[in-house]
C-alpha cells in the first residue's frame, strides 16, 4: 500500500465507529488521503516510519490525526504526548474523537497539547455532520503552521 501524501491519519479500535467515521469522511469527499490504524502502537509506528511502516517517508506527515482516547497497548493520551513533545511534530492538529465526556480526561487531553476534543455523538446522523465538519474545517478551512 502506497502510505504518500497521507492527509489523515485516523486512529480507532472500534470497528464499528471506524466504519462509520470512514463512511462519514468519505461522503464528505476526505477519505483519498486517509490511513486508519487500529491502536496507538500502530499510530507511533506509522509516524514514526517504524515496523510495518519502515518504508514510508519520514519526511511526509499527515495533515490530520483523529485519535480515539481509550486503546489497547498505547493509549490516545500517550500518542499525543508523545507526538506533542516532538518538536518536529507539535503542529500537526490532534483532534481526540472519542465517547468520554469526562472532566479529567479532557483536561488532561488539553493540558497535553490537542488541538480539539470532540465527543462522539450516539446519533449516527449527529456523528456523521461531526465527522464532515470536522474534515472541512482541518483539511480545508485551518492554515497549517510553517
């Protein structure tokens, strides 16, 4: 698989709230330049040009990363500390998509450097009009930091 030019990186374990993301990003003309991983671990690797990913280009990042919070082997919360405490990559937008409306966790995903928190809504018509803003405003509308 081709991983060039890849705009969204996109990271979910819930395959049911990936194909309705997937769904939502690709009626809404996003999906070209995504790449979905499974877990955090898999997020790092792609990043970071490591294991399945060691021969992408370290020197194409992705636009966009869509994090879920709550994920086996590494966590949302440790991928965007990780990614926002690398001086190389602290611009790319986070934005955390995921079911906790809890206090500390948005907290703490604000104190470590997201971009925005988005709570996904249970309403699939709701969770995709979030998904489609989401896209048009990050690919779209935002000027990334040079």
């Amino acid at each position: 698989m081709s991983y060039h030019n890849v705009e969204i990186l996109f990271v979910e374990d819930s395959a049911d709230d990936a194909a309705l993301t997937v769904r939502a990003l690709k009626k809404s003309g996003f999906t070209n330049k995504l790449h979905h991983v499974i877990n955090g671990a898999e997020a790092l690797d792609f990043i970071y040009c490591k294991g399945a990913y060691a021969d992408r280009s370290n020197k194409e990042f992705p636009k966009l990363i869509l994090l879920d919070l709550k994920m086996p082997k590494v966590s949302g919360l440790q991928v965007l500390e990780k990614l926002k405490g690398d001086p190389d990559l602290k611009a790319i937008p986070i934005v955390m998509l995921t079911s906790s409306n809890e206090g500390p966790d948005i907290e703490k995903c604000f104190a470590l450097g997201a971009n925005s928190y988005i709570v996904k809504p249970v309403d699939s018509d709701n969770f995709f009009n979030a998904v489609k803003e989401i896209g048009l405003y990050w690919i779209v509308l935002s000027q990334p930091a040079h």
